[in-house]
C-alpha cells in the first residue's frame, strides 16, 4: 500500500499538464468541505432546538413520575410510600399533580383545555417563574383560586392577567342527567382568575392551563387525596442518577422518566434529526461525483505513466489502487477541511451567538450544541462516501483505459 499511497500523494499534489483537472479536483475537495461543515453545522442546531426543548420541559415535567401500578388516570398514592421519597436526600422536591382535559370559557369565548392542577410544592420549586413573562405565578390570592394559562391559550381566549373576568372550567358530572338545552348544567364547574400566562412549547402554550390541585379535585368530582401522577425532581438529574434511582424503587412503583413521559416528542426529535443527516448525506455523494470526472482526466493524462509502470511489472489491481487512493485522498482533503471549519463555526455560535433568530422567541441566537458523536458520524458517513465514489471511478475508468 505504500507504493499506490505515494503515487496518488504525488498526483494529487503535482501540477497537471491539463490545468481543469486541479480545477475539478479542487471543486470536489471544496464540495465535500462545504457538505462536511454543513453536517456539523446543522446538527449542532438540531442539538441546540433539542436541548432548548428538553430543557424547558424540564421545567414543567418532573425527571420522574410515579404513576399508577395499573395504568389507571387518577389513583391515590402509598403514603408511607411517597414519605419515604420525600426523606430520599436524592429527592429534591415532591409534588401531587391531577391533570385532565376540560371545557373552557372566558367572556364569549370557549375552547377545550389541559388543566393541571398542583400543590404548592410545585409552585415552591420555582424552576416555571422563568417562564412566566405576564404577571406572575401565583395559584392562590387569598381564598381565591388563580391560574397561569399557555400563552397560546391565553392569546386564543383573550386572557390577561390585568382583566378582571374568571376563566370558568367545565368537567363532565357522571351522576348528573344530561341535558340537551343546557350541557353545562350536567357539567361540574369551577372559577378561576388568571394571575399569568407562560411560554414553554408551542404546542404547551397552546393547550395548558396550570391551577390549584384543591380546584381541579372539586372539578372533576375526585376523592381526597387522588392524583395522576406525584412528580419527583431530583437534585441530580443526570441519566445515570436518574436509571438508578427508578431501579431502587422499581419493585413498589412505576417511575416514567423524561424519554417515558414524552415518547412520542423524543422519538420525533430522533427521526427528525436522522433523515436531516440523511439528506445532507445524499448531497454529499452527488457533490462527490466531481471526483470521478477528475479521476477520469487525470487517468487518461497519466496513461504513459501506467503503461510505464506495467512495463516495469505492475499489475492492474496496483494501478486501480493509484486512482483509488487518489479519489479518496480528494475527498478526506476536502473532510479535513470541512471538519475544522464546521467545528469552528459552530464553537463561535454555541458560545457567541452570532447568528441572531428573527422574530421574538426565547432565545436571541440560535441554539447550538457541538457534540463529539456528531462530528464521528459525519467524518465517517464522508469518508465512506468518498470511498465508495472513489472506488467505482477507479475501477470503471481504469479498465475502460487500461
């Protein structure tokens, strides 16, 4: 292999007689440093969307939630169970949450919402005050029972924390009769006045609405004590302290972690970020098609050079392993190339934000998260690309010539 490494290093680097050929050879190269930077690049984006998402989930969903055994919507939780989670030095907070889907109206206006009622231990943990920009969290003024809505419910409905309206929720009574002229005389209600609005997600802020547990209980006709699920922070929330805190507890409960809470989002964000990848991929292998044209000048110019070579007893496996060589070299030149201004551009965004977002969002810049498992990925999807390229150009035009 030194041999043909030699050669294709002399070719590659050696000034041609017929100057297109460098020309080509240096639009393949910049191609695939262009298609390498654009990998990084865009799944560093990805990475920063999905950890700006995880994030601010994280500040409304728990890392753990013990549900029921059976899968039941609403059960009462073991209370020397749930004392004993709140002694855990592990457990950071503790918080009982009853949540449902009910009828909303405000004013003259109506919609269906996700209602989350919640002790004050939720509220107390403060990690959803950085997300309330209109009023502020407060479930309680008094007696009174308050609720900080999703600000696209709040934008849908009309609702402001200065108007002085209750938002009036409506929950299905099963021991009711129903009547057709009046539905919501067969429906439990209950009031309460928005004190907030919040921005999480857009698809949260468009359907939720957080009040008192003690409300949501009324609303819905529950028993005392009755839940849809005891959220626990943990002061460590790495996924490895979190798989070993659900594995002591995973004989007396069911824990769902973040992944388990949200399958369906996270495993979107998966499929999402893979056939971006796949995409940019398929762009590369076009752009690295240049390679075979500069293969095939360069091998019918060094025609006197092979037939010199087989001369002095190389095979032809020796010669296709030249172009080979010389192929794949045009394409790793191009993937150094592209690595290190890929990982550059996206250290300078990650940590100076240089790129700004239009419009008005959380974030002023785009997000980006530069990992190590992307950049492998992207240099060997590359590399196997170029070898790939590099192989068929050889072989084909080499025996076509030779």
């Amino acid at each position: 292999m030194r041999l043909p490494l030699f050669i294709a290093r002399r070719y590659l680097f050696a000034r041609k007689s017929h100057n297109v050929i460098n020309v080509i050879s240096a639009i393949s190269a910049a191609g695939m440093a262009i298609g390498t930077a654009a990998l990084i690049l865009i799944l560093s984006v990805y990475n920063g969307f999905d950890s700006l998402i995880k994030q601010n989930l994280g500040d409304l969903d728990p890392d753990l939630m013990l549900v029921d055994t059976n899968g039941a919507a609403k059960f009462i939780p073991d209370s020397l169970l749930c004392e004993e989670l709140a002694d855990d030095p592990r457990v950071e907070s503790l918080c009982h949450t009853l949540e449902d889907n009910v009828f909303m109206v405000y004013g003259e206006k109506q919609s269906i919402a996700r209602a989350k009622g919640v002790d004050d231990e939720y509220v107390n943990t403060g990690r959803l005050q950085a997300h309330v920009y209109e009023g502020v969290l407060q479930l309680h003024k008094g007696e009174i029972p308050m609720a900080v809505a999703g600000s696209g419910l709040a934008r849908k409905m009309g609702i402001h924390p200065r108007f002085v309206d209750p938002v009036e929720l409506y929950y299905p009574d099963r021991n009711a009769p129903l009547s057709v002229s009046n539905p919501t005389a067969s429906a439990r209600s209950g009031k309460v006045f928005p004190s907030g609005i919040m921005s999480i997600s857009s698809d949260t802020d468009a359907e939720l609405i957080i009040v008192p547990l003690q409300t949501m209980r009324e609303l819905l006709g529950s028993k005392e004590g009755e839940v849809s699920g005891v959220e626990i922070r943990l002061s460590d929330n790495s996924r490895a302290n979190i798989r070993r805190f659900k594995k002591d507890y995973a004989s007396r409960c069911v824990m769902l972690d973040a992944f388990e809470q949200h399958p369906t989002l996270f495993r979107m964000m998966k499929y999402e970020k893979a056939a971006v990848f796949f995409i940019l991929l398929f762009v590369v292998i076009i752009v690295a098609f240049n390679i075979y044209g500069s293969l095939s000048m360069l091998i019918i110019e060094k025609k006197e050079d092979i037939a010199t070579l087989k001369a002095m007893g190389a095979t032809d496996s020796l010669t296709h392993r030249i172009f080979l060589l010389e192929g794949w070299l045009i394409s790793l030149c191009g993937l150094a190339a592209g690595l290190v201004a890929g990982i550059l551009l996206a250290l300078l965004q990650q940590h100076f934000g240089f790129v700004k977002m239009p419009g008005n969002f959380l974030v002023s810049a785009y997000p980006v998260v530069l990992k190590i498992s992307d950049v492998l990925l992207t240099a060997a999807g590359v590399a196997l690309t170029g070898l790939l390229i590099a192989l068929l150009s050889s072989r084909f035009r080499a025996a076509d010539t030779l």
